[in-house]
C-alpha cells in the first residue's frame, strides 16, 4: 500500500514531463515529421518489393533484368542517395528550407513516374537515381526545420517523436506496396508518387524557420563552403567512428533477410501464435514460416512502441553515452537473431537490436545538430549522411563476400556434395534437391545438418565486433571533445 502511493507522484510527474514536453513541440516541428512520415510509406512502399520488380525471373511484370544489373542499380542508387546530402545540406542553409524540400518532392515525384514507365536498364536506372537524388535533398531541409524548431529542454523527445513517425511509415510500406501490387506494379510507383506529393500541401501549413546561414552566394560558392567544412578534423573522425555502426547496422536489412530464409525456422513461431496467412512464406518444402518481411518489421513495430519512451527516459543521460550503449545492444542483438535457427531467438534478437537503435540512432542527429556552428545546422545534417553512405558501401561489399563463403546454404550445400559424395557437377539451384535425395533426409533435417556441419552463425561475430570497436572508439572520442562540446543537458 504504501509503495503504491510513493510511486504514484513520481510516476505521475514523469507523465507530465513528457506530455508538457509534446505539446511544446511548435507547428513547423510536427509537418515536417508528417512529411517525414509520408516520404517514408511512400519510399519504403516501393523499396521492399522493387529486387523482386527487377531481377525475380518468373514475377509477371517486372523487368526481368540480371542479378548483376539489380546490383549496378543499387549501387548508383546507394551513391545518390547516401553523398548528395552532403551538398545538399549546404543549399538548404543558403535558400532556406520549404524551397529544399519542394524540389526535392517534385524531383522525387518525377523519379516515381520514370520508374512505373521505363523498362529498359539505363532509363529504369535513371528513374532509380532521380527518386535517390530527390531522398538525399529532401532530408537536409526535414533535419534543419528540426534543429531549429526544438531546444535543450524537449530536443531528446522531439527527435525520439521523429525517429517513431519514421519507422512510422517504415511500417506501413510493406503491407502498401502488397495492396497496390493487387492491382498491377505500375500501380505501386503511381501511388508512392500521390503520397508523397501530399507534402506540397503540407508546405503551405507553417513559416519557414530562419536557416541562420549566410543567404549569400551563388550555388558553386555553396558548393565550395560544403566541402571546405568538412575537413575538420573532429568531424572527419566522428564520421569513421559512425561508419562503422552503420556497416554493423546495415546488416540487419541487407544479410538478415537471406539469413531467415536459409536457415531460421519460425514454423513453432507460427503455430503458438496462430498467425494469419497474409503473415506466412509458404514454401512447399518446409513447414510455414513467417515471411522475412514481417520478422524484419518487428523493428519498426518495436520503435514505434517505445523510442518516445525510450528517448524520454535516456534525455538526461550524455548523448555520447548513449549512442555508445546503444550500438552495443544492437552488436549483441544481431548475434542474438542469427546465433540459433529458432524463429523465437531471431525474433528476441531483432527486439534487441531495435532497443540499440532507438538508443542511438536519434542521438546521432541530435549529436550532429548541437555541435554544429551556428548558420551551418542544415550543412553538418547533411553530413549525418556520410556514415551512412560509407558503411552501407564499404559494408554491402563485405558482407556480400562473408555471406558468399559463410551463411549462403546453397553454397554450403555445394560443398557438402563435393567433400562427401564426391558430387562436382551440380549447379547452386538444384544443390539442396540433391543432398535432399542422397540423403534420404528431409528439406528442415538437410538445412540442420548443413547447420551443424558448417556453423554459419559465426558470420555474425565480425559485424558485432565491428560495432563493438565503434562504441568504445565513440567513448574515446568524446573524452577527446569533451572541451568543444555544449552541454549536454
């Protein structure tokens, strides 16, 4: 009785807090995390289906191109999206913010229609560049409208309640990008195009914020001033300690995916749970699974949940510390999911990564947003993008080789043909088919054996200790600036 009643004001307090620091937020704040949330249902509406639209042999439609050619796509794709913003942020200062996100709806706008309408490789790939030119523009502005529409007391809220809206829209892209399929794949481009061009009227709705730069200079001038400012050496080793939680983090999105299809079984998952068809991969020679897209989506599912109480909780702790703690939890997240073929651990490790991404994540751009100098708040947002771009890069290469040698089951299975029935001549498709026959065994008892024999679990240990190294360099690092930075709190 009495410890009920002395939690009650403390909890009520708490509720307070955070309700007051909410209702604090100001206009310009709350459209651009709508606009956020709209530009991200719409891209990730085409994101998660546009591998198979391009390279899946048999899926009526699509564009029927090679592995090698998805690959090219991706890669310009990863180019224009992850170092444009590092120009970009620069011309957002110089002419403001609402003009940088209207042309960068309308270039992304043109990238959607190019891509329902072309089907050759290079204006399909055009297409693909275009919508990745109009992302990376569109982010500076959203980011800078931020920085300036929040202060010290609600900063860790507002962007925990930006990181939510994100995942958000994350969320909803899958099941969006299924619906509109039903009708046809232009369908999906057309629609993607229609929400995202709602930000236009979302525009008319607040003032511009003052982008604080100097509103001098013509676009190479700007230019010159962008990469002139990063050569800053405090920055320049941020963004190497910061790549390397981004090639760690990628890969829950990049590899994880062909890693549940290979080896994970969620059918026990399936059936405790009871869970819906819509839900499931059938796959004619294993018990139903839960679709990888789903697994996958218990992030976002997990970020909406609690990244405005998580980043309510974390408000008064140092963002170093934060961001250093959180890219541990999600190293040990990601050897969690992949460490056993249980659905249920994959899925308890996904939960815990999450934990790790909201910790750090949102830190990262609020980090980013106060040691900016002055004038330059849209310019250092643009910047937040090259960790990004470098791990995600320097990452997908390795990975694709780790993966290649490792986890990839067809190629395990390859070699178990050769080493134990002395099998050479059998192609990477028919691989398992064939140890599935010699063996007598089933399709689940072969991938257990395959499991057992080869341990492809351990790809996992060299991403974790990757992330690792980069939380204890972030600590490292902020003892190093502790006398440059503002104060936290």
């Amino acid at each position: 009785m009495s410890t009920t009643s002395s939690d009650s004001p403390s909890q009520t307090t708490v509720r307070a807090g955070l309700v007051d620091q909410v209702l604090g937020m100001n206009k310009p704040f709350w459209m651009v995390n709508l606009m956020e949330m709209f530009e991200r249902l719409a891209y990730y509406g085409v994101r998660v289906v546009i591998p198979i639209y391009i390279a899946q042999a048999d899926e009526i439609g699509g564009l029927h191109f090679t592995h090698d050619q998805k690959g090219t796509i991706f890669f310009w794709w990863a180019v224009f999206q992850s170092l444009t913003p590092t120009i970009s942020g620069g011309f957002a200062d110089r002419y403001g913010y609402k003009k940088t996100i209207a042309a960068s709806i309308a270039i992304k706008v043109i990238g959607y229609v190019l891509m329902a309408t072309q089907h050759e490789f290079w204006p399909f790939l055009i297409g693909c560049c275009t919508l990745a030119l109009g992302t990376a523009i569109f982010k500076p502005g959203v980011w800078g409208t931020m920085v300036h529409s929040l202060n010290k007391r609600h900063s860790s809220v507002g962007w925990g309640i930006f990181y939510m809206l994100v995942n958000v829209g994350g969320f909803l892209g899958p099941p969006l990008a299924h619906f509109l399929y039903g009708f046809s794949w232009p369908v999906v481009f057309y629609g993607c195009a229609i929400i995202v061009s709602l930000n236009f009227l979302l525009l008319f709705t607040y003032k511009d914020p003052p982008a604080g730069g100097e509103q001098v200079g013509n676009p190479f001038y700007v230019f010159w001033v962008t990469i002139k400012n990063i050569f800053d050496l405090r920055l320049i080793i941020f963004i190497v300690i910061m790549s390397g939680f981004w090639l760690m983090f990628m890969q829950l999105f990049d590899m994880l995916p062909n890693f549940i299809v290979d080896w994970v079984n969620s059918s026990a998952v399936v059936r405790d749970l009871g869970l819906p068809d819509w839900m499931l991969q059938q796959n004619s020679t294993r018990a139903p699974q839960i679709s990888q897209e789903w697994l996958i989506n218990a992030n976002s599912g997990m970020i909406i949940l609690l990244v405005v109480t998580i980043t309510y909780i974390v408000a008064r702790m140092r963002r170093v510390h934060s961001i250093s703690l959180g890219i541990i939890a999600a190293s040990i997240g990601l050897v969690a999911a992949g460490f056993t073929t249980s659905g249920y651990f994959c899925l308890l490790g996904i939960l815990m990564f999450s934990v790790g991404e909201m910790l750090s994540s949102p830190k990262m751009n609020e980090y980013l947003g106060v040691i900016a100098p002055e004038g330059k708040k849209g310019l250092y947002m643009g910047y937040a993008n090259i960790p990004q771009g470098v791990g995600w890069a320097v990452g997908s290469k390795f990975a694709g080789h780790v993966y290649d040698n490792l986890g990839d089951k067809a190629n395990l299975a390859t070699d178990y043909l050769a080493n134990n029935f002395n099998i050479t001549d059998v192609s990477r498709t028919e691989a398992m088919n064939k140890l599935v026959e010699l063996t007598g065994k089933s399709h689940q008892q072969v991938t257990d054996l395959l499991w057992d024999t080869y341990d492809p679990y351990r790809l996992w240990y060299r991403f974790a200790a990757i992330g690792l190294v980069s939380a204890l360099a972030m600590i490292l690092y902020a003892r190093w600036v502790k006398k440059h930075e503002e104060p936290d709190v």
